[in-house]
C-alpha cells in the first residue's frame, strides 16, 4: 500500500477530529471577552498545519 494511499484517509480522520476538538472547546471560549478568544482563535486556526506538513512530507518520501 502506498504512503499516499494512507496519508489521505489519515489526514481526513485527523482533520475531521480536531475539527470536533476545536468545536467542542469553542462552545466554552464563546463565553470569555473577545480578547481571550482572539488567541485561542489564531492558535486553533493554524496548529492543524503542522501535523499536515508532517503528515504530506511523509506521503511524499521515498517509495
């Protein structure tokens, strides 16, 4: 089976997981001033993108 082949089903189920973490969390963070939602905001929006690179620059290695 190629790396790819796992990659992309892993990603989805991976994405699709912190989706549901994040939405479970933001319930509890629309409650706070909108300053201490700002950063958990920007942090959620952009920790989802390092385990993508990893995951792609894993797929993308030697066969």
């Amino acid at each position: 089976m190629s790396r790819i082949a796992i990659a992309v089903p892993l990603g989805l189920l991976g994405f699709c997981l912190y989706i549901v973490l994040v939405l479970t969390a933001a319930d509890r963070v629309l409650q706070w001033h909108w300053l201490l939602q700002l950063p958990f905001f920007a942090i959620a929006g952009i920790v989802w993108a390092w385990p993508a690179k990893w995951l792609m620059a894993w797929a993308a290695g030697p066969r």
